[in-house]
C-alpha cells in the first residue's frame, strides 16, 4: 500500500496507538507502505512529538539490527486531574447511596469513554514497572481490569467468586468478605496466570480489603509476585487490612440519613 | 497548543479514534490547535483518505452550522477473515476440551489485542443499525461486550445470574440454563438499562441458547428492542431455541473421546 507522507502519518499512528508497548522494526513500516527506511525514520519523529505535546504518550527508539519503536501510552496530569475531578463530582450524587451504605458505580463502570480515561489513568501510575497481567474478581472489577489491560497490552486475569465448570481445574484461598465477615472461598483457574508472573491487582471499589487480602494469597499459590494495588474508589473508614494501593477517589463518608455522599481525590497523583 | 500540520494530523486522527461516532466541528479542533478552519478541513480530507485505504474507518462530513466530522470505526473485510481464521486455528488446539464438552476460551477473551479485534469485526455486522446499549450475562460474556461497546462508543449492561446487594432494584425473569436444563433466574439492575434502547446482545458461546433467549425477555421488561445477536462461537448441533445470531466462529464437533475440536468461520461474513 503506497500512501503520501501524510497519510502515512496518519496510519502509523495509528498502529502505534493500537499495538502499545510492542516493538516495531521501521523496516515493517518501510515495507508496508513501500517508503524508505529514512522517510519512516522522519514520519517517527513527526509522531514522536506530536504525541508528547498532546500528552498522548511517548515513543522510544531502539537502535540496532533488531531494533525499532516502542509506543507507551501516557496521560498529561492536568487531563488526568480534571477527569478525576469530573468524577469525584459524579460520585457525589446523592441518589448514588443504596441501602447499607454501597455506592452505585456501575453506570461509570460501564461508559466505555470513562473506562478508557481509567485505564489511561492507573497505567500511567504504574509507569516504569514490569507488568505481565492485570488481576481483578468477578464481576464488577472485569472493566475496569479489561480497561487497564488495554492499555499495558497485557492479559487480564478474572479471580471468581463462585466455581464455574467451564474453567477446567481451579487454586482456591480463603478470604474474609467485607461485606458480610464470613470467610469465603475465591477462585483461579490454573491455567489462566503463568508461573512467575509480575501482577497489578485492579478492582472497583476497597471498603475492608479482605477482596485484595484474598487475590494476594492467590497470587503466591501462583508463585506470582504483586506489583501494585489500584482501586476506583476507596472507602478508608472501612479498611480493615493494611497494604499499599493507589486510589482515584476517596470517599470519607456516607451519609445515609441525609442521602449524601463526601468524595476527594484519591491518593493516585501523591508523590 | 499550535502544531504544525503534520502534527496536527496525527493528534485530529488520535482524537477521532478516540471518540467514535461523536459529531465535533471543525471549529473545535480549529480553536484547539490555533489553525484556520480552512487548514482543518483540509487535514480531515488527509486523515479521512488515509483511514479509508488502510480500512481504519469512515469520516462522514455534516454540513451546516452545526456540522462537523464522524468517524465510524470499520474493518476490511480481508483483515476480519485474516483475523477469524487465526481465531478458528487457536480453537482448534485440542487442549481446549474441558469435561462436560466445554470448550476453554478465557485466555482468547482475555487478550485485548483478540478482544478489540473481535469487537471491531462484531461492530462493524452491525454497522448502519442504531445501538444505545450493548447487553451480555456475567461474568464470560463481560470482556467481549465492553471490547464491542468501546467500538460502538455505547454503554453495556450486564445480566446477573446471581443478585448482588449493591445493584439497588432489579427486575428479574426465569430462563432455561443450557448446561443444567433447569429453570433459573436472571437479574437486570432497573437502573443500568433506559426503557425505549435499542441494544446488541453479545457473548461468548451459543449452546443451547436459554441464556440468549431470557436476555430478550429482559428487554421486554424494560420496553426495550433487539438489535441482533452476536457470539464469538456457537455449537449449533446443541442450539435449540431458535433466533437469528451472527457468529465469528462455528464448533462443529467436539470429540471428547478423541480429544479434537473441530471450528470453521461463523456466519458472521454471510451477506
């Protein structure tokens, strides 16, 4: 397919945008588009800084016989602080509060546009770290993991509640559920994490984080190692457990009785 | 931010990626970019040929004072064959057979690159139908539907097999379970689906079909309409409800003794 320069541009960064933190040989663009390795070498530099001014993420060159391009996603912080901040002011409708003081998230988590701009936003936190899958529990975490994946490029990996027989053999842990303070049971198929996998767990919302206490029991039964803990939304008054983990909201208080929800910034954007 | 054109294109083109099926005016990226209108109309005409020869997408101009661009996400018909029939090869690996004649698919719909290929040939079956929401059941069906409704730039709603306290009210209807041939009962939060949507339903295996079936007598109680059916697979020897469906792949036999699976294109590419 010959294409002009600018279109060229156009189509590549596009594929870039699609096959993040993956590395590209110009020689694949140079034969795709029938242009010389030299014209691609400029297209990259063209896209290279148009993406950075427009805080889409950076393009790092790798010289060499088996060299190329590596696009990684990123996300200005002023952009990532006004969507946060949009969301904090969603979250703080009161007709979010449903009886026994949960929050109705779903219509967020559900906005493919949201999701995307969370995905952005957590990637980015976790910038720099190794990571081979994104782990969440069924079901209201799976986009927001799905989302996250996304962006990282990697596999993501559903922990269920329940057992399903279509997953073949299972590692089961114990945890204590926040919601009822019962001990229950999670589960992972074996065949869907790797040995030695590096691991970012992702859920939609921390109330006691006997959810998260769980998934890192799994992830030693898969002699996994935790990268990092990312959640929509915390609530710290209910925190029981103690581990580190980023959030993109706070809540500090439900307020059942007046029908009003306090939500901030979470502590994603903390040095 | 000012840019030169080259620049510029390659930020428009990642802008209209992004935000699909949404009308933007000229004005917007003109005021945005510092750029006379001119010069953008012109940059879109570049951006729309190239999408166009590399099977991106469609940009489509409304004229007038409250004009502006749409970009439809599509996909060549050779790369969406290129793509299945990869899909029917992994499919066809005979580690997949799990007891029970189930068929392993997690680690395919757990790859966002295979999802957000799938979900660009699902939205693209669809292409010139009005969509207001894309419907699936939890938790297998959650990755493809979001992967669909991304493309779709709709919101997605999920059907619970099972009723979670943070949901708020639900409406509720029984349907035959394939896999058990009982009677069981699906949830539908009253909140996650506007009466009068048009909605696509998608998920992951056709089998018996109860689930799909119980899914259209949700959209019922919510006044709500059909678009269509899509599933990644189907078994059809074990299809008995009868319904229309586009399928990207088409299990024709599972030979459990034997330990062979045997797939072919759905009928998804059917005019």
């Amino acid at each position: 397919m010959k294409l002009r320069r600018s279109e060229r541009m156009v189509v590549i960064s596009n594929y870039l945008i699609n096959n993040p933190y993956i590395l590209t040989s110009l020689n694949t663009f140079a034969e795709k588009y029938e242009a010389a390795k030299s014209s691609i070498s400029e297209d990259i530099s063209i896209i290279k800084k148009a993406f950075e001014e427009a805080g889409i993420g950076h393009i790092d060159t790798v010289t060499g016989a088996s060299g190329g391009v590596i696009f990684t996603p990123g996300i200005a912080e002023a952009e990532a602080r006004a969507i946060v901040e949009e969301l904090c002011s969603s979250l703080s409708e009161s007709d979010r509060i449903l009886p026994g003081g949960y929050i109705y998230l779903t219509d967020l988590l559900s906005t493919p546009s949201i999701l995307q701009n969370v995905g952005r936003i957590i990637a980015n936190a976790f910038c720099g770290e190794k990571i081979d899958a994104v782990m969440t529990v069924a079901t209201k975490g799976v986009p927001l993991a799905n989302a996250v994946a996304n962006v990282l490029n990697v596999p993501f990996v559903i922990v269920r509640r329940d057992l399903k027989i279509t997953e073949g053999s299972t590692v089961s842990v114990n945890y204590v559920s926040g919601s009822s303070d019962r001990i229950e049971k999670m589960f992972l198929s074996k065949r869907s994490l790797k040995p030695n996998s590096r691991v970012l767990i992702v859920d939609d919302f921390l109330k006691g984080g006997g959810t998260i206490t769980g998934m890192t029991s799994l992830l030693n039964e898969f002699d996994s190692t935790l990268v990092g803990v990312a959640v929509f939304a915390d609530n710290t008054q209910e925190t029981r457990e103690s581990f580190a983990y980023k959030s993109l909201l706070s809540v500090s208080e439900i307020d059942v009785k007046n029908n009003k929800v306090t939500v901030e910034v979470g502590n994603i954007f903390d040095a």
